[in-house]
C-alpha cells in the first residue's frame, strides 16, 4: 500500500485498498491472498527493474469474476494490474501504485476448435504449448512462438512474436477477436470469426499491444494455420556478424518463404553450447527452418546455401530429423538460460529492438562494436528474418556503475533503432523499461494514445505506471 505517514491521499488510498482486499477476501475466499512472498512472484519476474508487488493477488476462473473484480477496484479506484505467467521481460506486472493483481492462470480452457475454419477460441490462460499439444491430432498448429510457453492473452497484450513471425506474422496477425472486460467491468466482445470486416473501429487491434493498461483481456479468438508437410533446418556459420546478416537480408529479399532465420552470435553460441551440450564452431550462425513440400524444402535449403557461400557463410548443416531439429531450438530458446551461465553471478539485463531489414546488418554491427567498446559481456541474438534483435547484458546489480553505463549502452541502442527507421522494442513491449524513449518514436502521436487511454480508463486504474511515460 502507498506510505501513509503524514499523507492524507496516501491514508485514503491505504484505506480504499483495505476495503477492496477485504471484498475479495469475502468473495473468492482462498483465491485472495495478500502472502507477501505470493505478491512478488506477482511483481516483476524475469526483469531486472525494482520488484514492486501488488497489496493483492486473486485468481480469477471466468470472464464473470473478472468483471467483478474490475468493478469493485473501479468503485474504489484501485488498480487492476493482469498477470499470465510473468514471462514479460520490461516490468509489465509490476505494482508501482500497489493494488490488484489479476491472476488469469486459472481461465485456462480451449472453449472451441473449429478445424475447417483454421480457428479457435481459448480463455487467457492456456499457454502456447498446452493449446499446440491440444490440436496436434486436428493437423493445424499455432504458430506464434516467443520463446517462453507464456499465456496466449499475455501474448496478444504484449503483441508477442517470436521465432516464426518472419513466415507466419505476429500476435496482431493471429488474432481475430478478443473478450475484454474494460475498466468500469463491463464485458464486451471486439472482432469474429470472419477473416476481415471493415465494420467500425478495429478495436481487436487496439487491444492487442495494450499492455492492460486499457483492459483485461480473458478469451481470444484465434488464427490457426496447417501444419507443414514437411520441414527442414539446420545451422549456418558465418565469419562475422556483418556476413550472416547480410545473408539474411538477401534471403528475405529474394522472398524465400522461410519459417524461422535466428542469428546468434559467438558468445551466444558458445553459452549454448555449454548449456544445451552442443558442439557448434563458436563463430556467428544462423539457425533456419523452412515449411512446405519435400521438393520445396529442399529446394529453400539449396538456395540458402548458395546464399550463404556468396556472402562467406556455410556449410549449411541440414537437420532433417525430427530429434535433431528440436535439440536445436530447444537450445535456442534456452538461450537467456544459457547466457546466464557465462557468468552465474551476474544478473542478465535484456533488451531488444527491431530495425527495417536493410539496415539491419549495420544496426547489429554497430551494436556488437558498443559491446566491445564499453567491455560487456553480452551476447546477441535475434530473430533477424524481420530485423528484430536481443541483446542479453550481464551485470553486477549491486555496482551502480555498471548499471549506470549498461542503462546508456541500452538508450544508445534503443536510439539508434528509432534514427534508423525502427522501434525501441520488437517484441517485449513498453511496460516499465522502454517509456522514455516513446516521444522520441511516436511523436504527437503518443498524445492520441494519452488521450485513448484518458477516454477508456479516465481513473487510471488498468495497469498504471505502463506504456505512457509520465508527463
């Protein structure tokens, strides 16, 4: 709760906070629970922003408790801060202003598959995997794979992607409709299972990204796609970073219908080889993976080869068996685990940003010569088919001068990115870490989404202190 010595706003709040936890407490028994040690695990997980906990967690089962929870903190003016699994990476769950922490774990049912129509509808909780593995037998797959098995509603408020959006999109592209309760509770339904309106307001799309600063999210329509008759991977070395990623950038270009293109640079070859017990050439490689025929696979993975050649790279190690691919990227998503490891000390301090595809060999360049220049450890990796990359810096937390020029280092990538035509964040969204630099991307626009915000949650309540820098 806010301090409330000699601070009558601060006492009211306490107070108002009091009544509300006391109303849930009433109502969903058990599943209110103010455990301290439960409310961090509800602040900030995998970032290495200040944990801030909520004064409360609740687990909500129905979009119905979900609105009634809204509602009495709207009576109250408490916030309502969402939470999936808390695998956001920008202190998105955090509790700056303490309040509610809404808990959708539970809402974890797939409600409807619809495999004629290539869609589905879930509640919020059901992660990535566990709706993959529960419409494997329908021969269709959801595509969007960030990484993490996060909550498929976490996904869509952080506009997720992730390994296979150079092929197959982003969450925007994968969701067709949303239920969300709004921040006065009620319950409304954006979107369908049309593949395109042109009626009214796209609010699905408004939703999507929002961070539940404007809503919370409880069931999600969704795209799904077949799943492939065949694929084929493998990895790629290359001599430099420049190399591989103009690589990438011809591969793009000539419209290769590749599936997932990941660069990861020495250092982060060399933890993952550590990690995950594999023995790559620790040199700059591109992992790959393409989707479609027998003879189309193999003809993708020939032409990258003659790609890969012309610009230094190879020999392409194809991985056509099932096992070795998944060894593979099980590898490559374990990659911030693994990037611990090269200093289990230290805490990783990651970032990303996304660039136009043709800048992107420059921007990761000019990226990797800061790292050497200011002496970090920091591996790079990326999904560079869309020109999105990450960079994992390990540092001493307790050393307020490492943190202090790991935190410019992170300004000067997140500006170059902008001044090149790019985001701050591909992917990992604005929560906490990434506000400041908004203006400097957005413009006036960032006054439309203020006032988006003013009209939709005039309290403030729906996760504040995220997205909007304070003015």
């Amino acid at each position: 709760m806010a301090n409330a010595a000699n601070d009558p706003q601060a006492t009211d709040t306490n107070s108002q906070t009091a009544v509300v936890i006391a109303g849930l407490k009433e109502r969903f028994g058990e599943r209110c629970s103010t455990s301290m040690a439960l409310r961090e695990q509800h602040g900030h997980t995998t970032t290495w922003l200040k944990n801030q906990p909520p004064d409360s967690v609740v687990f909500a089962e129905t979009t119905e408790e979900v609105a009634e929870v809204v509602r009495l903190c709207a009576a109250h003016k408490v916030p309502v801060i969402p939470f999936g699994t808390g695998s956001s990476l920008e202190g998105h769950v955090n509790a700056p202003l303490g309040g509610v922490s809404l808990d959708l774990s539970r809402m974890n049912r797939i409600m409807e598959v619809n495999p004629d129509d290539l869609d589905c509808r879930v509640e919020a909780g059901v992660t990535r995997k566990q709706l993959n593995s529960y419409i494997r037998d329908t021969g269709l797959f959801f595509p969007i794979d960030p990484g993490a098995d996060a909550s498929i509603g976490g996904m869509a408020a952080t506009r997720a992607s992730g390994t296979n959006a150079v092929r197959y999109g982003t969450m925007k592209d994968a969701v067709l409709g949303l239920t969300v309760v709004t921040a006065d509770g009620t319950i409304i339904r954006t979107g369908g299972r049309a593949k395109k309106s042109s009626a009214g307001y796209d609010l699905t799309r408004l939703y999507v990204g929002s961070e539940g600063t404007l809503g919370v999210i409880t069931e999600l329509t969704l795209r799904l796609h077949g799943q492939p008759e065949a694929v084929s991977g493998g990895v790629c070395p290359f001599p430099d970073v420049n190399s591989a990623c103009n690589a990438v950038i011809t591969t793009i270009q000539m419209g290769m219908p590749v599936a997932r293109i990941e660069l990861l640079d020495s250092v982060q070859v060399r933890a993952c080889n550590t990690y995950s017990k594999l023995e790559l050439a620790e040199t700059p490689t591109l992992f790959l993976e393409f989707h479609g025929s027998e003879a189309g696979v193999r003809e993708q993975s020939e032409m990258f080869s003659a790609i890969a050649e012309e610009n230094g790279g190879g020999p392409f190690q194809w991985a056509t068996v099932a096992e070795e691919r998944s060894k593979l990227w099980a590898a490559r998503h374990d990659a911030y685990w693994a990037g611990k490891t090269l200093n289990p000390d230290a805490q990783i301090m990651v970032t990303d940003v996304c660039v136009p595809i043709s800048r992107l060999a420059e921007c990761v360049t000019r990226t990797a010569e800061d790292i050497r220049a200011e002496g970090f450890l920091a591996p790079i990796v990326g999904h560079v088919g869309d020109g999105n990359f990450h960079v994992q810096i390990l540092v001493d937390l307790s050393d307020a001068e490492a943190v202090r020029k790991t935190e410019a280092f992170v300004e000067r990538l997140a500006l170059r990115a902008i001044d090149m035509g790019g985001t701050c964040t591909g992917e990992h969204g604005v929560g906490q870490g990434k506000q400041k630099y908004l203006r400097r991307e957005h413009g006036d626009a960032l006054d439309v989404m203020r006032a988006i915000k003013q009209a939709l949650d005039p309290d403030n309540i729906m996760n504040p202190g995220k997205i909007l820098p304070q003015s």
